[in-house]
C-alpha cells in the first residue's frame, strides 16, 4: 500500500488524490499515515467512511482472508475497486465475489497482480505472442523465497491459515496469474503436496516465544526480528510473531501438477526458505524450449522487496539439435518496486484507458482457484477440479474451444 500511496502522489497527482484511510487498527493507521506523508481523514468503520467522504475508488489492502467483504461491499455501492492480491482466499469467496460482480457488471473491479509486470514476464508474453518456440505444450515453475524473505511470512499474520490460506494463496496466486497470463489459459485441475519443513514446530533449539519484543530468549535467538515500530504503531499487532510457533498451520514447501483448459500441463513448486529468491520458468513448445530466470541477490537482512536486491535475469531458448542456446534480452519500461512491475501496473492502472493486460477481478479469481484448490489436494490428498460454477461466472468452462 505504501508504493500505491507514494505514486498517487506524485505520478498521478495530477488525477487522483488519497482522500481517506480506513484500517480496523487505528494506531498502524496512524503509522501508515506517517510513512506515506499524508493527512486525510481516518476511519475504522467502512460504511462511515464511505458515507462521509463518497471516494470514487477504494484500494483494498488488507489481510487477505478480509479482502472479499471490502470488494463485495465497494462493488455493492457501486464503487470502483483494485484489491491486492490473493483476490481473495477459498472458493466461497469466489463465488461471493462472482455473485456481487454480476449484480454490478458495470463497476470498475481489478486485482493488483504485479507479477505478470515483471519485465522478464513481459518480455516472456511477447515472445510467446511471436511465436519464438510455437504453441506450449509444458511447463515448469519453480518459486524460491530466500531465508529472509520467506521468514518474513511467519513472522506475520500470514503464517496463520485462517487469515490468508497459506502461501498458496497469498505468495502463489501470483505466479498462478502469471501462468495464467503468459499461457491465455486458466487451470481446471489442480494435484498437490506440501509440507511444513523450516519453521512453527521444526525449531532447532528447544524455545518458542509469542513475540520477539517481549520474548524472554531474545538475547539467544538467532532470529531475533526488530520490526518497523514507526509503522506498526500498534497496540493490537506486531509483525514479529516467533517463527518458532506451533501455531503456524501453513506449508513452507509444496508442489502442484496443474492441468490447464487448453491443455498444457504444468509442474509448479514453492520452498519458502531457500538460498536465493526468485523464480526459473521453463516452457517447453512445440519449436524450442524457453528458460526465463529472474532472481535478487542480497545480504541485507530485510525484505527482498527493497529495490537494493541485485538482480539476475535472462531468458534463453535451447533447441533440439542445437548445442548453442539463444540468448534474449529482457526489456525494461519502468524502474522502482518489484523489478519495475508496480511502475507498469500503475500506469495501465491509473491510465485514463485502461488496457486489457490489466488483470481482472476475474483474473484475481482464476488464480486463487488455483491456489484454493492446491490447498484442498494437499488436505485431501485428491486430485481437485476448478469448480464448474466458479470458472461458469468467471466467464470460463472446463475445455476451453478453439474460438477463445
Ligand atoms: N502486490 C504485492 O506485491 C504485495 C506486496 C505486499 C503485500 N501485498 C498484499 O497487501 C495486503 C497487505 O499486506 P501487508 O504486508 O501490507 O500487511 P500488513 O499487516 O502490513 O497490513 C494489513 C493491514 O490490514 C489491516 N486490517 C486487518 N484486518 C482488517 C480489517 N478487517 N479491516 C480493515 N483493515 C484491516 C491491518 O490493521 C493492517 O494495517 C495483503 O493482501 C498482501 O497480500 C501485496
């Protein structure tokens, strides 16, 4: 949210200005206010707020498991509404969101997948579109979030199922929109398996704490997080949570087959605590197969969002017959958070027209089912079918036909 507010302010100061924050949490609020610069009115109550102020657009970016009654409520009142993603969290919340979409076709309603924006994904589309290795058959996806990062999540909200799903949702539904995205296609059919390896009850020494703050081993622990007290100026939250909980009941590692409507097939994995971060796509098509790698180096011990990571990215198409891969250059638009991605995504997002690479709230949907239904398999222990209903009111159908 604070990259949103900073190019509101400034990019699009022109058109668009913050006119009111709303947050259940009034002290991080407050800290929120602070970071970004800004002075408006704040509220803990929605319908206050948008009774008061009457915004024309409302930016959702809460923990994600509340995002479906912030849309559905926006929607219902006829305004205009980007989520963050995951879009939302299960298939109830898909099809709440479906239902209050189809009361209120005509509402402006997308989700901020930024991944899709990522210059070697961009780059990746293009290629695609140009047919440099023909029609894709299958594909590889392999997501690692380093030490730092991936620790990240378990320090906060989101290492708790019932406030985000798991990182199938919350970090996957990117790369799932991604997917999506780079293939024209839509998963129906999901098989998984995942595991908790790294952190909650695997701990290597024989504590747990609730917070660092307040924890009697933080002088020992080797994992000692001092958070951004400036910003979670908060009386009810902390985002240091001990990564050591046993009540953490998400997976840090999991892996899914996904059967796509047009048919290709898809080998996807996830490991939240690896030695580097990033991503390695591989495509295989019917002419060459393409390996896009995007990764960020860092020996800062905060997040990999921070544009000081050390990027290394290439795409190259290997061939059969050929020992001499080709070599493509990434193109770059924009500079700034996520490789340049918010850049873009802002861009089409605050355009006066924006364009159909924007990702839809149907798009949003299309990638949690993924993810909802990765988590049901790893459950259940069962192949898992997209629901006929939600990609009906997706505006999708399990085989996809020659006309889409
Ligand atoms: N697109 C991206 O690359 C990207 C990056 C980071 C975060 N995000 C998304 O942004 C969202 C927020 O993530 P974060 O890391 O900033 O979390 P955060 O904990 O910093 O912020 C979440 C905020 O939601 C508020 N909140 C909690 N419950 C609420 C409720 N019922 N009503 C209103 N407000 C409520 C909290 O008080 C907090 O201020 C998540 O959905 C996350 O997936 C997206």
């Amino acid at each position: 949210m604070l990259a949103f507010a900073s190019a509101l302010k400034t990019r699009f100061a022109a058109n668009y200005s913050i006119a009111a924050l709303m947050d259940t949490d009034a002290g991080k609020m407050r800290g929120f206010a602070r970071k970004a610069g800004i002075t408006v009115p704040m509220y803990t109550d929605f319908d206050r707020m948008c009774d008061e102020i009457s915004p024309d657009l409302i930016l959702v970016g809460t923990a994600d498991v509340f995002h479906a009654d912030y849309i559905i409520r926006a929607l219902d009142r006829k305004i205009a509404v980007v989520s963050e993603k995951p879009l939302c969290i299960n298939f109830e919340q898909c099809r709440a969101i479906l239902d209050a979409k189809q009361r209120n076709p005509e509402v402006f309603a997308v989700t901020s997948h930024n991944s899709r924006y990522r210059p070697v994904a961009r780059t990746v589309k293009k290629m695609l579109e140009q047919g440099v290795i023909g029609r894709v058959i299958s594909a590889e996806y392999r997501e690692t979030l380093d030490r730092v990062h991936g620790k990240s999540y378990f320090r906060r909200w989101n290492s708790r199922r019932k406030f985000s799903n798991g990182l199938e949702l919350h970090k996957s539904s990117h790369h799932f929109d991604k997917l999506n995205y780079l293939l024209n296609s839509y998963a129906v059919e999901v098989t998984a398996s995942g595991v908790l390896l790294n952190y909650g009850a695997n701990a290597p020494h024989s504590y747990e704490g609730k917070n660092c703050h307040s924890c009697q081993h933080r002088d020992v622990c080797p994992d000692f997080f001092q958070f951004d007290a400036e910003l979670f100026n908060s009386e009810i939250y902390a985002p240091d949570q001990c990564i050591w909980s046993p009540e953490i009941d998400i997976e840090d590692n999991f892996s899914a087959g996904i059967r796509f409507a047009n048919g290709v097939y898809v080998n996807y994995s996830l490991c939240a605590a690896a030695d580097y971060e990033g991503e390695v796509i591989q495509l295989q098509g019917e002419s060459g197969r393409l390996e896009a790698v995007q990764l960020a180096f860092s020996n800062r011990q905060d997040d990999l969002h921070s544009i000081q990571a050390v990027p290394l990215e290439n795409i190259r198409i290997y061939r059969c017959g050929s020992a001499q891969p080709e070599d493509f250059p990434v193109e770059h638009v924009g500079l700034g958070f996520h490789g340049g991605a918010d850049y873009t995504l802002f861009t089409d997002l605050f355009s006066e027209n924006p364009p159909p690479s924007l990702p839809t709230l149907e798009d949003g949907i299309l990638a949690v089912s993924t993810g909802a239904a990765a988590v049901q398999s790893i459950r259940t222990g069962k192949k898992v079918l997209i629901p006929e209903d939600i990609l009906r009111m997706a505006g999708k159908h399990r085989f996809r036909t020659d006309a889409e």
